[in-house]
C-alpha cells in the first residue's frame, strides 16, 4: 500500500525512529510469523481455517465497536457475534443462511443505534467486516482448488502491498489521495498492481502446470485495484472516526482491520467471480 510520507494535515503523527524505513523491521517481524500460521490454516481448511476466520472476524468486531465507542453495549456486542456465527454457518456447507444472519444482524444494528447514517455507522460494519470473512470461507470450502485460490488471493493482496510500501518509500512522488490519504502516493499504487500482477504470473507458472496465463495477470491486476480501494476505504474511515490506527493487536501494522482491509474488500470480488466462473476453477490460471 503507498505509505505516509508527510504527517497528516489534521492529525500530525510523530516521526518514524529509523526515517522512512524505521517501521520496516517491526513489519517483518509480524508478517513471519503471522503469515506461515495463516497459510497452514489455510491449507488444513476445516476446522482449523474455520475458527481463524471466525477468531478474525471477532477481533474485527471489537475493533469496529471501539471505533463506533459501543464496547459497553451488551446489544452491540451480541448483534455483531453474528459476525463468527455467520462464519461457522458457512463453513458447515449454509452460505444462504450465513448471509441471511448477516441481513437480520445488519437490520438490528440499525435498531440499536437508532438508524444508520455517517454520524451512526455501527451498521455499516456487518456487511463491511462480514461480507469478507464469509466470502473466505466460501472460497476455501470447494474441494476442487479452494485452498490455493484463498492462498494465491492473499499472496497477490500481500504483494500489492509489498510493492506498494516499497515503491512508495523508495520513490514518493505525486499523492494520490490527499484528502483521503494525504501519504499515499501515485508511485505506491503503480508499484501495488505490479506486484500483484507478478505473483498472479508466478502462481500461473508454478501452480497452472503449463504455459504462463495472461488470465492470471488480470485477475490479479483486478485483485490489487480492489485491494487498493479497500485499503483507501480504510484511510478515510480512520479519518471518519479520527484515529491513526484501529487498534494494536498487530506490532507494526495496528489493528487487524489496518492489516485486512484489503483482503475484506478483494475476498467478495474472487468469491464473486468464482460464483460466475464455477465452483472448482482456479482464478489465477
């Protein structure tokens, strides 16, 4: 993701020990040994890939009733355990009602907080958190390449993010959202798509089992576009909520939402397109 390189107009944050590659060894720290333990409960699926996913989906929730201040509401709080309830469902082989309890959970969050509107966005995060974490799931439960396109989706998210952090840090350059972002750079998006369409060509010449697929670079062009927009989604609802990060469950990355954000918004677009394509078919070939 194109990274900060000034402070924040309205919100001015301390500068990084180190300069501009300071965080960078916290940051990969985190990612060795949070990634090998995703990517194993990715390729285990069942019941292992199931709790993560509703463990993650409970973290969000936390994080989305501290940003909206309702951790004190016993209402919130049972609404969005519909959240991991919704992930257990799907994983048992009921996506339709899975959905459905996020439909009933998202009309009853509007009740308990009295509509939904910018000033009320309680609501807003059951589809928002919801959405990804069942279309995860989704995606892992077809036996025929579920696991590896749920893995091929994150290594592509994580190396649009890779990409986008590099080339942003080495190159700056012109901003690319100022109001939404003020440090995200044109220079940091462009590297994103190109990390991501490189391991999209990686994962076709590795896993296709032929000649290298064009396919696979715009799948993962799409994939790192949609990251990038939920990773801009994110910016501006910190900025909505007026917070740096949405918490601190992870060292050098914040909260889970600032590490997800991306996958929340690129998991419905690969489950979407596997709906299209059939269940069975791999993404990336």
């Amino acid at each position: 993701m194109p990274v900060k390189t000034e402070p924040d107009p309205v919100r001015r944050v301390p500068a990084r020990a180190g300069g501009q590659w300071g965080d960078l060894r916290l940051r990969v720290l985190s990612a060795a040994v949070l990634a090998p333990v995703a990517l194993l409960c990715i390729w285990l699926g069942g019941l292992a890939f199931t709790l993560l996913v509703a463990l993650i989906a409970a973290g969000l929730s936390y994080e989305w009733l501290g940003l909206c201040h309702r951790r004190e509401s016993l209402a919130a709080i049972a609404v969005f355990a519909a959240l991991p309830a919704a992930v257990v469902l799907t994983a048992s082989g009921h996506p339709a009602a899975g959905l459905s309890l996020l439909a009933v959970a998202g009309l009853a969050a509007i009740a308990v907080s009295g509509g939904i509107s910018v000033s009320r966005p309680l609501a807003f995060g059951i589809p928002y958190l919801g959405f990804g974490a069942v279309s995860l799931v989704w995606l892992r439960q077809s036996p025929v390449g579920g696991g590896a396109n749920v893995i091929v989706l994150l290594l592509i998210v994580w190396s649009s993010d890779i990409g986008a952090y590099m080339a942003g840090r080495a190159l700056g350059g012109p901003r690319l959202a100022p109001l939404i972002s003020p440090g995200k750079t044109w220079s940091g998006a462009i590297g994103g798509l190109a990390g991501a369409a490189a391991m999209g060509l990686v994962a076709s010449a590795i896993l296709g089992g032929g000649p290298i697929s064009w396919r696979a670079a715009a799948f993962a062009v799409l994939i790192g576009f949609v990251s990038q927009v939920g990773d801009l989604f994110e910016s501006l609802l910190k900025r909505h909520f007026g917070v740096k990060d949405s918490g601190r469950m992870i060292p050098g990355h914040g909260g889970l939402l600032d590490r997800l954000d991306a996958v929340l918004t690129a998991a419905p677009v690969a489950a979407l397109l596997a709906l299209i394509m059939g269940r069975g078919v791999m993404l990336w070939e």
